[in-house]
C-alpha cells in the first residue's frame, strides 16, 4: 500500500488542493521552485506528489510576502536551514518596510501636487504695482530670436540640465522695447542656486536692481494691459525704462497637466531708473 505522500494528483487536482491555479503551477515549474513529481511521457501531462503540497502553500504565503521568485527558489533549495529562512525572512520585512516608507513619501508628495493644483490663484495676488529691489541672481540662459512662444522648449530644456540646480520659477528677458511677432529677441532663463554648466547655455549673474512689478493672471496672450499698467505707473513716477524685462513664470502649464490659460499667474518684472 503506497504511502499518502507518495500518492500522485493530476495538475488539476493538485491546483485545487493548493489553491494555485494551472497556470500559477506551469510557471514555478518553469521557474524551477515547484516541479511535478511525474510528468508523462506520453501525454505530457503533470503530476504531484501529496508531500508536495506543504510546499506549494509555503511558496503561496512567500509570494504573499512579495518575495521575488528567485528568493523563493533559494529558500525552498535550504528549507532544512532554519537560520538562513530566518535571515531571508528579516531581509524581506526590512525591504517592505523601505517600500512603505517611499509609497508615503509618494502619497505625501500627491497631496502636495493636488493640494498646489487645487489652489485658488486668486489668493495672496498682488492687485497693484509694487516697487522691488531686485537682488543679483545666478542664471542659466539661452538667447535666441523667434516667436515668444519658442520659450517653451528652451525651458525645458534648461530645466533638464539643470536638474538638482534650479532656484526659481523659469523667467523670460526680453530685450525689445516694442512688440515683435516673429522676431523677437528674447532669452529663456532658469535660476541656480549653484554654478552648473549647461550645454548651450550661457550660466552667468543676472544684475538686479529697482523694478516695478505686477502680477499678470490669465493667457500669456493677453498680458498686454499688464505692461499698461506699469508702463502708466513708470511715467506716473517720472522713471526711465530700463532692457531687459522680464517674465517670471509662477504659475503655468505643468509637465503632467497643461492647466487652464485663465489661471496662470505671470509676475512682469520692469527694471527702472530715476530720470
């Protein structure tokens, strides 16, 4: 009379003992943690022993653990050795518990993003010229003639380059005193907190200074009565109009959401001096 643990189940009966289906049993066989204990020559088919049963809920609770199958080979191939399980055990809680800590930090940072999406822009908005005394500030910037909608790209690609370096918000200089279209010259820049060389990119101190400011909220395209207002506030006080001025982009199309026009929020920053 054959012992119970040397009694065969077909794949079928044995997925339904084990709580694993057919196609969980072919890939550990193909991993190497779980083979039949017989398969047919002739049919193919599989076949395992009663004795194999402890072992296929021991790899059932380890995948529970979220042991990598390679774990779960080593510690099946030592089953016997109680103090490497233990080691394999301590070494999977302390990297659960990494995981957790980096999942919060994750779910913190999300609260913070849809928090800052979530904002009325409305709120601490600046409704009248300030008067600013504008500090020196190092800058990575390029310099280019186009539309001023080209911006964009060079942002981007500033801010690549300067990743782990940038202080700011990016920010725009534009040195015509007139509206141009097509041509316009115009120079992107993102601020640094530390001397960073960026592929094309001119990294140099940007001049402070005395500057009327005002926040723009709205499209880009419509922060003309923007500069009305500081360019009216700048004759008010008898001020000379110094190049270039500059856009510094507080709030506006974001890398994952494009965000609405009507809520971008553009701080215009004029330099002036006495007349």
């Amino acid at each position: 009379m054959s012992d119970y643990g040397d009694m065969l189940f077909s794949i079928g009966e044995f997925s339904r003992v084990t709580g694993l289906t057919v196609k969980a049993l072919r890939f550990y066989h193909e991993e190497g943690v779980l083979a039949p204990a017989r398969i047919d020559a002739v049919s193919g088919y599989r076949y395992y022993a009663a004795r194999q049963v402890e072992v296929a809920r021991a790899v059932t609770l380890l995948r529970r653990l979220e042991f990598p199958v390679k774990e779960i080979r080593a510690i099946l191939a030592r089953q016997g050795d109680a103090e490497h399980v233990a080691e394999a055990l301590a070494r999977q809680k302390a990297a659960l518990e990494e995981k957790i800590k980096q999942q919060k930090q994750a779910v913190q940072a999300l609260r913070e993003f849809i928090a800052a999406e979530r904002q009325d822009p409305l709120m601490s908005l600046e409704s009248s010229v300030q008067e600013k005394e504008l500090p020196p500030m190092l800058v990575a910037g390029i310099r280019t003639r186009g539309k001023y909608g080209d911006c964009g790209a060079l942002f981007g690609k500033l801010c690549r380059g300067a990743a782990g370096a940038a202080a700011g918000p990016p920010m725009m200089l534009i040195y015509d005193q007139e509206f141009k279209e097509n041509d316009a010259d115009f120079e992107a820049c993102v601020p640094l907190k530390k001397t960073k060389a960026i592929a094309g990119a001119n990294v140099r101190e940007l001049h402070g200074g005395k500057a009327l400011t005002l926040i723009h909220k709205g499209p880009y395209s419509e922060v003309g009565p923007t500069y009305e207002r500081l360019f009216k506030h700048a004759k008010e006080k008898g001020y000379r109009i110094a190049t270039p001025c500059r856009e510094v982009y507080l709030k506006g199309p974001g890398m994952i959401f494009r965000g609405n026009p009507k809520n971008y929020l553009t701080e215009i920053q004029i330099i002036v001096e006495s007349a």
